[in-house]
C-alpha cells in the first residue's frame, strides 16, 4: 500500500509539470497540433504550409473524463486537439483507496469497453480518428481487516517467540511461529486466547491463523531426567510409578513391581538397587530405563482313569502347564464301557464334565478322573399322530451297543408314511422306508411321520397355442377330490378331445368341461385342431393347380397356378375370388391365397392380344426376331394369332426434341411392372399390356 501511494505521488507530480511546461501526453511518434517545425520558414501544423498548394491537416479533439471526479486524476487536459490519425496516451493518476477498474472509449457512434486486469496499468492508448471522449472509472479498494499477534514466555525468562509480539497480520494471514528455549529449559506447549488458532499445540515450531487478535504463550519447563519403567511382557504385571516422569537430577525414586494373576515377579534389568526385590529404588542421575520381569506360574495336571480295564486318558499325568493354559484331554473307553463323566478338585476347571473329550484350564493344581460305565442304548419310538398311523416295537426298549433293530411304521387309512426322523444323524438305515432298520450306539428317539395322501394334477395343451384349460396345472389334491377341468379353445381352434395318463381318471373324454378323479398323480391333455377350410378352384380356359376342394388348416398360405391354352391362344388375364384380399396379385399367373375361411378363386382367360400405348411423343419400334429388322408400331391393339418363336422385342425411342422416354409399364401374367430400359422383350404367354411413357425435359 505504501509503494503504491508513493507511485501515485510521484506520477500525478510529473504530470503537473509537464503541463506547465506546455507538453502533450502523447505516443512517442506523436506530433500534436501545438507543435512547429522550422525548416527555412514558419511551418505550424494548424496553418498555411506553403508548398505549391494547401496542406492542412484535419484536427479531432479528445475529452477525458474521471468517474467519480474526486478520486484521481486525468491527462491530457480534456479538450486537447490532435492531427487525425495520431496516437495519444491517456493516463490516470488514482488517489490513494482506489484502484482503476475499466475505460469507456465514445466516438460519437458507440461506447467501447476496455476491462482493466492490471490495475498499476493506468495508461490507454487512443488512436484520434474521430472526436472522442475517453471516461476512465475507478472504485473504491476493499477494506481489509487487520489483527494482532501477540506472543508471552511463561516464565518469562525461560525462552523467547519469534515473531516479536504485537505485530499486525491481515484476516486469514497463516504466521509462522517458533519458541526458542533458554539453556537450562525446553518448550512445554502452547496456549491460544482462541481455540484452534494454534496449528500443533506440542510442537515448538507451528502456525497461527489469524481471523481475529490472538495472544499465544509458549510455556518452558526447566530440564529433568525422564524414568521409562516397562513390563515384560506387558500383561505380565503392572508398575509405579508411571513411565514417562520426569525427575531432577539425583533424585531417588521408588519403584514397585506387581504381578498380575497368572503370573510372579522375577527381577528387575537396569541400574536399580535391588534387583530381586519387587520393591526398590532408581537413583535419577539422567534417563534411566527399567524394566520388570514377570514369569507365568506353572501347575500340575494329574489325570487319572476311574478303572484302567474299562477305559484310558490323555495326555499322560504330571505335566506342567503355564497358568490359563487350556489342556486337551481325552477319556478312550475300552468295549463294551462308556464313558460317563469326568470329575476335577477344582470345580469349574473341565469345560463339559460330560465329554469324553473336553478341555481344562489350569489355574491351579488340578487332578481330574475319568469314570466309565457298561454301555446301553433306550430306543424311543414315535408316532407324529397316532390317529394317522403307529410305529414298532414298542417304545422304551433298551439295546446294546451295535445292536440293528427292525423299525415299522403302519399308516391307516386315507394316510401315507412320509418320513423318519432320528435324534442320532445317520442311526436309520432309510429315512423314507417305511420298514427300515436303526443301529444302536446311543440312545436314540425315532419318530414316523404321516400325511394324508395328495395327489397332483398336471393339466396339458396340444398344441399350446390351441387354447387354454382350468385349472392350472400342478394343484394338489387329496385322495378322492373330483376336480372339474375345462377346455377352451383358441379362436381358429377347436376342441378334439382329452387323454390321460390314467384310464378311466377322466369322465368324459370328449367333453370340453368334464372331470378327473384324483386317485393318483394324474396328467390330462386337451388336444386341439386348427379350423379347416376348402379351396375351390375352377377356369373358364386353360388349367389351374392345386386340385379344388382340397382343406387347409387355418392360415395356411397355398400356391396356386393359372396355365393358358397357347394353342387357342388363351392367355391369362387375372383371378376372381370369393373372399377379398385373399389372393396376394390378382394380375399374376403365379401367386398365393391365404386360407382364413372357405374360398372360391376363378381364373379368367383372354384371347392373348397385344395392347400397346404411348404417354408423351416418341416413338416406338416393334421387332419380331424373324431377322427382317424393326419397324415403326404406332399405339393400339394387335392380335397374335400365334406365340412367337422369339421374343418380341420393343424398342422406345425418343425422336421429338424436348422429350425423353422415362419408363415402360406392363401388366402380363407375372403381374404389374415398370422397365426402366429403352428395350423390353415379350413373350407373349397371355395378353401384353404394354405402355411407352416420354416426358419433356
């Protein structure tokens, strides 16, 4: 702010004394109006020049402008005048607290805008080829707020901050700060008179934002020696005091190790002064590392078996074990014994006293015996619903060990055995036999279960377009159930009849709506047929295919054919039908019905003759084959008494000037045609209408 109020100064003062003076801010190559050149006589620019003729030059006056008035100023005086085509330079002098924001350029005609992106830019060149005004606007700078920093050592002769305190930073200047400990101290933490305004409150050297005043203190603490105090390994115990404290030199501190459950105290590793005390000293004559050794207790498991003859442990007894451990061990029963339980002298230390094979956690000494018995199996058996169905044997019955028991499960009537269930996975031989047999190595409920017998009916049509039938196939049904089916046919379809997959499920076979009994699984089908028509086909010369009175399913799309009488000269002329839109050309000889109902189709004859004609001026020439050349055939109707060996050759040719032949258009037997080709060939298999068409250019 300052270089540029002293820049402003020193440019308003030049401009004052070059108008004093009688200067013109111009380009460097300009020459104003007010200037004179000698050269052996008077020569002013705005005068005579005389040179064997009149030479004087064209002047234009520039008018500059400030907006506001007040903020600045302007040169060249507003009212100067220029020889034309001179560039003059205009330039502001801004007050301090603006800036320059744009130029508008007047000629009379329009106002041009120049933006201005460089406000220390506050010069515009104009070139005067008219009478202009040149109006330079500036705006107030935006006012930024300033805050101070102020920086406290606590002590105060403990350290020092730079920067120095009181110092003034813009809203959101980021300062870099650092605190700078006397010998003797370190730097502690800072505190900030605004929450968060300190960047890293622990580091010395760190940042302040600056969005409001701010008063930071560096705090300093005199030097110490520090006691880390660790445990090894860390859940082994705890320690006092903490680790981390800092003390002054020769202080002597007292240290205490204690062992967490599980574990003891062994000995201490550092310069302490007793190592196998769990309490002792440390003399802090600079930083000093201890660490306190613990060790797990061990015990002794004692495992035993009840009787040696009836069953085996392990693992082996006697074993040490570090405290918590959790011990495997196993009771292998010897046949035909079984393991009972286990008992411990401590309770709780057997995870499942049940389990042959268990675990248990050694807290302590511990001594844990394995008993076993004979073995013996209760075969439970039941019935889910004993008005639908009973089982055997009898329920209650022990077996030994091994023992395969036959198992029956009877249904009543109107019911069905479903399954066996077993509360030992894999002790029935077949779960869905109702005669099965259960093996006996534990005891085992077995039960049987019932359900009334449900049958399904799949429902089918053929073809599956053919119609529709109810229900739905795949319903259920139970034993007995008279189910009504109906059978609806597609339109173009009809009904044919039902099959079933069982005799006599179905009562009607050739009713639509009928019904089926369900005894069983059962599939029914519905066939359907397409709707029959007849084609009837006749000619009044000549022959026709396919055979009259033939039936065609619905839609069927039939070929048929018209074939004149070429030795009576019978030619084909086109088809007469009872249904109309059936046939696809009526023109061609060669074409198709479809077969949407009963259709009758006539093909008419004609004695073949040649219909020529002519649209616009040509001309057209006939050519036979016979060898004897071409010859002019003007429109009209020919007879042909006889086919020609050859065929018939035409030839459109365009011989009135202003026309041009376009395109032939034909109906024959092969239906209607355009020929693009000036040459068409006839063969002349039914009656010829031929059409030359010429258009003028």
């Amino acid at each position: 702010m300052k270089i540029k109020k002293i820049l402003t100064t020193t440019i308003t003062i030049i401009m004052i004394m070059a108008l004093t003076i009688g200067f013109t801010f111009c380009s460097p190559n300009d020459n104003t109006g007010d200037n004179s050149s000698t050269d052996g006589g008077d020569n002013t620019d705005g005068g005579d020049n005389t040179d064997g003729g009149d030479d004087t030059e064209i002047q234009y006056t520039l008018t500059t402008m400030l907006d506001p008035a007040n903020a600045g100023s302007i040169l060249p005086a507003s009212g100067s005048k220029y020889n034309a085509g001179r560039s003059v330079d205009v330039m502001v002098s801004v007050n301090e607290g603006y800036h320059l924001s744009k130029w508008i350029v007047n000629d009379g005609t329009e106002d041009v805008t120049t933006e201005v992106t460089d406000p220390n830019n506050t010069t515009l060149s104009v070139t005067m080829d008219k009478d202009k005004t040149v109006t330079a606007f500036l705006e107030k700078d935006e006012e930024v707020n300033k805050y101070t920093l102020t920086t406290v050592c606590d002590p105060a002769d403990a350290g020092s901050i730079v920067p120095a305190s009181g110092e003034e930073y813009e809203d959101g200047t980021v300062v870099d700060i650092t605190a700078i400990p006397e010998e003797g101290y370190h730097f502690k933490e800072w505190t900030s008179s605004v929450d968060g305004a300190v960047e890293d409150l622990t580091s010395k050297a760190t940042k302040v934002t600056m969005s409001s005043d701010v008063t930071v203190t560096a705090t300093f603490e005199k030097d110490g020696h520090e006691l880390t105090i660790v445990c090894s390994p860390t859940e082994g115990g705890t320690v006092t005091p903490d680790s981390g404290t800092i003390y002054e030199h020769g202080t002597s501190v007292e240290i205490i190790a204690t062992a967490e459950e599980g574990y003891h105290f062994k000995e201490w590793t550092g310069p302490v002064a007793d190592t196998t005390s769990k309490a002792t000293t440390v003399t802090m004559d600079s930083d000093v590392t201890v660490t306190a050794i613990f060790e797990k207790n061990k015990y002794t498991l004692t495992i035993v078996s009840s009787n040696e003859e009836q069953g085996s442990v392990s693992p082996a007894s006697g074993n040490l074990y570090e405290h918590g451990t959790v011990v495997d061990i196993t009771a292998v029963p010897e046949y035909p014994y079984q393991f009972k339980e286990w008992t411990s002298s401590v309770p709780g230390a057997v995870a499942d006293i049940t389990s042959k094979t268990t675990t248990v956690t050694m807290n302590s000494d511990v001594t844990v015996t394995a008993t076993f018995e004979k073995i013996k199996y209760t075969l439970t058996t039941v019935s889910s619903n004993e008005e639908q169905g009973s089982v055997s044997p009898i329920s209650g019955n022990t077996y030994e060990h091994g023992t395969v028991v036959d198992i029956t499960a009877t249904a009543k009537e109107g019911y069905h055995f479903k399954e066996w269930t077993s509360s030992v996975t894999g002790a029935i031989a077949d779960l869905d036999s109702a005669t099965t047999t259960v093996t006996m190595n534990s005891d085992v409920t077995v039960t049987a279960t019932f359900e009334r017998s449900e049958y399904e009916l799949t429902v089918v049509c053929s073809p599956t377009e053919g119609g529709t039938v109810t229900p739905v196939s795949g319903n259920i049904y139970e034993h007995g159930t008279v189910v009504d089916i109906t059978a609806t046919a597609e339109e173009h379809y009809q009904f044919k009849g039902w099959t079933s997959s069982i005799d006599g499920a179905v009562a009607d076979l050739m009713s639509a709506t009928t019904t089926v009994t369900m005894n069983s699984n059962v599939t029914v089908t519905a066939t359907f047929e397409k709707d029959k028509f007849v084609l009837t086909i006749s000619s009044d010369h000549g022959s026709v295919t396919p055979v009259s009175g033939t039936e065609y399913d619905y839609g069927t799309v039939v070929d048929i054919t018209a074939i004149g009488d070429y030795d009576e000269m019978w030619g084909f002329k086109e088809w007469e039908c009872s249904v109309p839109g059936a046939i696809d050309d009526i023109y061609k000889a060669k074409t198709t019905v479809t077969m949407t109902e009963a259709v009758t189709v006539t093909a008419s004859f004609e004695k073949i003759v040649f219909n020529l004609s002519q649209e616009g001026q040509g001309q057209i020439l006939y050519d036979d084959g016979s060898g004897s050349g071409s010859v002019g055939l003007p429109a009209g109707q020919y007879p042909i008494p006889s086919r020609p060996e050859n065929p018939v050759k035409l030839i459109a040719k365009a011989i009135i000037p202003g026309y041009h032949f376009v395109k032939w258009k034909i109906r024959d037997c092969e239906g209607i045609r355009e020929v693009t080709s000036t040459v068409v060939m006839l063969n002349f298999d039914s009656s010829e209408y031929v059409t030359a068409v010429f258009e003028e250019d």
